[in-house]
C-alpha cells in the first residue's frame, strides 16, 4: 500500500534522519571521504549533480561538480547552505516548516536570493556539540537531493536503520 505521508509524519522522519546522521567528531579529512563516497554514488547512477561540503565558517571543504551540472548549481548549493546554516536543520526541513506552519521567507527575514526554500541541504551534527558545517547536493529535484544526501551519510556513518523519504 502506497499512501501518501502526512505532513508531521514527514516532518518526524526528517527529525529522525537528523538525530541518527550526526558524527562523533568530523574533520576535512572526514569531508573528502564522505565527498569521495558521494561523487562515487553519483557517477554510479550517472546523475548530474553539484555537491559541496562546507564548515559554519563558509569554508569549502569538499566540492564537486558533475558532468552536466551548470553555474546555477553553485547559486543553490550557496543558498541551500546558507538556510542550514541559519535554520540548523536540512533546507528540506525548513520547506516543510515553512509548507505547514503557513510562514514565509520573508517574515523570517529570509531573502530567496540568499536563502533556498527547498531540500538538499543537511547539517553536520556533532553529538553533544551542535551544528558545525553543511552538506549540500543541488542537480536533482529538491526532496531527491535530500535524499541523496541521507542515503550517502547512512553508508558513510555505517547506518542502516535510517528512515527515508520517497516523494513528498
């Protein structure tokens, strides 16, 4: 049976996705193997996507630019991050925050020209630490970005229980 979730179902399996993908500690080297895993993924599915790594800080730790990716990529991967980092939950969180809550963009003082309204951005959580950078994956639609994102972070973590979204 295939139905459709509700929204805090939703919600509550992106909680989850975030309570379980947090590290233990994360270095650059951590970034390059998780970035290395990615771009491994995306050439086995051939997809075209732009993926970056990025500490609190703004700097790049990881990038990625797939074949048939554009310079409009690097524009969402800039405002996909600067909402996680902002919100510290993944954009496609805040979309659904914002879907349901009724709120807008701008009455969070959010300029979409800075800030993204749709998934593909994830925190880097430390455990008892917080949010300290960002992954982000731009090429897809945003809830198949996302997913990328967890499905890549559940191998890199060696987490398999980890529940996923399919379609919104």
């Amino acid at each position: 049976m295939n139905k459709e979730k509700t929204a805090e179902e939703v919600m509550n399996i992106l909680r989850m996705q975030e309570e379980i993908l947090q590290f233990t500690h994360f270095s650059k080297k951590d970034a390059c193997e998780l970035g290395k895993l990615m771009v491994e993924e995306a050439g086995k599915r051939e997809l075209a996507v732009a993926i970056s790594i990025r500490l609190n800080s703004g700097l790049v730790v990881f990038q990625a630019f797939m074949d048939g990716t554009t310079l409009d990529n690097e524009a969402w991967i800039e405002r996909k991050f600067n909402t996680v980092r902002r919100a510290e939950v993944s954009s496609l969180e805040f979309y659904m925050y914002l879907q349901n809550s009724g709120h807008t963009m701008a009455e969070k003082f959010m300029d979409e020209t800075v800030y993204a309204n749709s998934g593909g951005g994830f925190p880097i959580r430390i455990e008892d630490v917080g949010v300290i950078g960002v992954i982000i994956v731009s090429g897809l639609n945003h809830v198949q970005d996302h997913d990328f994102i967890v499905r890549c972070l559940s191998r890199y973590l060696h987490m398999d229980e980890v529940p996923r979204l399919k379609q919104l």
